[in-house]
C-alpha cells in the first residue's frame, strides 16, 4: 500500500506538471462573437473563406471594438486596415486559433502568401484538428512556387504525429490526469477485490490506463517543447538566396520562395541556418523568416 501510494504522488506530479505546461503553451484566448460567414461560399473555392468568430469569453473593451472594426474592414475589402487591427489584438498577447486565421485570411486576400501560410499554421496549432484551418493552409499552400520533395518518413512517426495533432497539449494533458485517475481506481480494485476476474480487469486495466497516461502525458510535453523551442519557420520574404555560410559574400546554394515550411537549425547574429523538407541546408537572414 504504501507503494501505491508512492507512485500516486509521482504520477499526479508528473501529470499535474504535462497540464501546467500545455495550459501555457496554449496562451489566452481572444474572444468575441460576429457572424459565421463573412464570404460568400462561390468565393472560398480558390480563397480561404469567411473570417470567422472567436468564443464569446474573455474578449471585452477596446479589444472588442478593435475585432468589431477589423472584421468590418475585412467585410469591406480593407484587407491592409483588417491585418493593421487583427495585429494589434496579437500584439497585447491574445491569441486564439480563430484570431490567427481571420488573419491569415485577410493576409491571402492583400496577397502575403507567407504570411498567410505563417498564421495559418500558428492557428493549427492552437487547433491541430480544425477542417476550416487546414483547408486553408493547403489552399495558401498550393500557391507557394517550391516544389520541395519530402524525404520519406518512417510510418510509425508519421502515424504518431498524426495521433498527437488530433488535439492540442491541453487535451493531451486532460486526457492523461483522466487516465491517471482511472488506473488508480482499477488499481484499488485489483488491491481489494477477492474475486478473480475483477482482480485480473482490475490488473491488465490499470496496466492499460498506465500506458495511456504515458502516452497522453509525452503528447502534452512534445506539445509544449513544439512551442516552446519555435524552431518552425515559414518564409515571407518573396524570394531570398540560402547561403553556404552566414555572411553576405558567402556562396548562394539556392533560392527558396515565401510561404516555404523550414526547420531553423542554428543561430548566428542575423543569420538562421534552416533546412528544407527535402533535406538540403543552408544560411538565410533572420528577417526573411517567421517563426511559427
């Protein structure tokens, strides 16, 4: 018993602690209520659609008034006067998945494929499950000139990432705490039970709810690292050369386009040494790219 007690307080440490990370990762959340459709649905074929509403919550005030006045320019064709307003509600430390993409729609309509890609992508991973986002990142992502070949991955990462994106690190981190709490239940009643096959459902049960608990708990944290470490990056320059070495006279490798997804592998000054899908590497200066 006392063993069990033990691993209790260790686990709802560590579970407690996967929570608490995910709950920062996550950031505030920006709210205000407008209409669901602000396009018409002929014009979200080859366009990202509407802007869409943030969850009534803790959006109040002047911010209230600056997501109003920004959906209305957005309505009215301003996309310059949208993106001006929708970054001034980023710029005081809200964020909602919604938010990042009334921005990144108002950035794909003025024609900032980069940008667009760039809060696209932000607001996935607010909400790594959403049709609506993902549909328009693949619409921006179809106008990017790079043609990169992704090198082949191993289908089991590739099946756990899948796995993990279906929620985001608060999720994760809820659904580990449910579990932790299930397998010590089941573990109780393997303890206490004096029937055998309550004893054996107790056991492989507990053992179940463990591995879930594990597994959820890792998800949060690689969640919380992602965000942590923003080693993501999209290009929103236009066109920018990849260098051999971090300096402007060093040799140009290749020349990669806006809105092209790159890991940054290394920092130097204003120089980013990043590396593309297909493997290749190489210098570019830190202002030609956005960290997701």
């Amino acid at each position: 018993m006392r063993m069990l007690i033990y691993i209790y307080a260790l686990l709802s440490a560590l579970s407690l602690r996967a929570a608490s990370e995910a709950a920062v990762a996550s950031g505030p959340i920006a709210s205000a209520a407008v209409a669901d459709s602000l396009v018409s649905a002929s014009d979200s074929l080859r366009a990202p659609a509407a802007a869409a509403p943030v969850d009534t919550l803790s959006f109040c005030g002047d911010l209230y008034a600056k997501w109003d006045a920004a959906n209305t320019e957005y309505v009215n064709g301003n996309y310059a006067g949208a993106i001006v307003r929708y970054d001034s509600i980023v710029a005081v430390g809200r964020e909602s998945y919604k938010l990042y993409y009334n921005l990144g729609n108002a950035h794909f309509k003025a024609g900032h494929i980069g940008l667009s890609i760039l809060n696209y992508r932000r607001a996935l991973r607010l909400a790594p499950s959403n049709g609506d986002v993902k549909y328009n990142l693949a619409i921006a992502n179809s106008y990017v000139k790079d043609n990169i070949e992704t090198v082949p991955e191993f289908f089991v990462v590739k099946w756990l990432r899948g796995v993990r994106q279906l929620l985001d690190g608060n999720g994760w981190a809820c659904i580990s705490i449910v579990a932790l709490a299930v397998a010590l239940f089941l573990a109780l009643i393997y303890l206490l039970a004096s029937n055998m096959l309550r004893r054996k459902i107790g056991f492989y049960g507990a053992i179940a709810m463990l591995v879930m608990f594990i597994t959820s708990a890792l998800f949060a944290s690689v969640d919380r690292r992602e965000d942590v470490e923003s080693s993501s990056a999209v290009i929103i320059d236009r066109a920018i050369p990849v260098k051999s070495s971090p300096g402007d006279t060093s040799k140009d490798i290749f020349v990669i386009h806006e809105g092209a997804a790159v890991e940054i592998l290394d920092r130097l000054g204003d120089w980013r040494e990043i590396s593309i899908a297909d493997g290749n590497k190489g210098w570019v200066k830190a202002a030609a790219i956005a960290a997701i």
